[in-house]
C-alpha cells in the first residue's frame, strides 16, 4: 500500500547520451530514496515491469497519481514527461520513477516524475 508519494516532474538532464552515463541523481523529495541513483540502476526497468513487482492496486495509484498514460500501441507503453517513455528504480519500500529517452536527434532528456513509498 502506497503511504506517501511526491510528484516532482522536474528535469534533471537534457543532453547528449554519453554525457548522462556517469551521472548520479539524488532526488529532491522528502521521501528519502536512500542513496544517489545512478543511471545503469533504473535504465534496464521499465515501467511496465514494476507491475509485476508490485501489488495491481499500488500500480494503478502510481499511474493515477503520476498523471502517466499509455500509448495506443498493442504493448500500451506508458509515458511521462515529453511523451518519454517511463523506468523505475526500488529500493527498500522507495520506487522512483524516471521518464527517459530521446528528444530530438542526439538529444536526451531525463525527468524525475515522482517517488513513492510503500508501507
């Protein structure tokens, strides 16, 4: 059950793709993520995978609370900030979600969305 959340929808990179490999994000809530997130540790999560990690019903509170949508492709891949496609990082009861990808031609954004705490 979800206890607490923080909606951020705050942009945390905007810049080529090698430029982002190296970086560490501690995100600026007051849900404590419990350590700095580098990339390598939410990029290879999809944010169609937490629901099988997590409760049916705490899924739909994050899509409802974060405000995020589904394409109208047959996977129905969720989107964040700038369309961008959604991943997420757990640890101890803390799931942040990032929207991540491709802006424009070697432009890459990245977005912290929101972070939630489970009880």
């Amino acid at each position: 059950m979800i206890i607490k959340y923080a909606r951020t929808k705050s942009l945390l990179f905007d810049g080529n793709e090698s430029e982002i490999l190296d970086r560490y994000f501690v995100p600026d809530t007051d849900i404590e993520a419990g350590m700095a997130i580098k990339f390598h540790d939410f990029a290879g999560n999809t944010f169609e995978d937490l629901r099988s990690i997590i409760s049916e019903a705490d899924f739909e509170n994050i899509v409802q609370t974060g405000g995020f949508t589904a394409d109208n492709g047959f996977l129905k891949l969720y989107k964040g900030s700038d369309s961008l496609r959604l991943y997420f990082f757990k640890k101890a009861g803390v799931i942040v979600v990032f929207a991540y990808g491709e802006f424009q031609p070697t432009r890459y954004k990245l977005y912290l969305e929101g972070v939630w705490k489970l009880s």
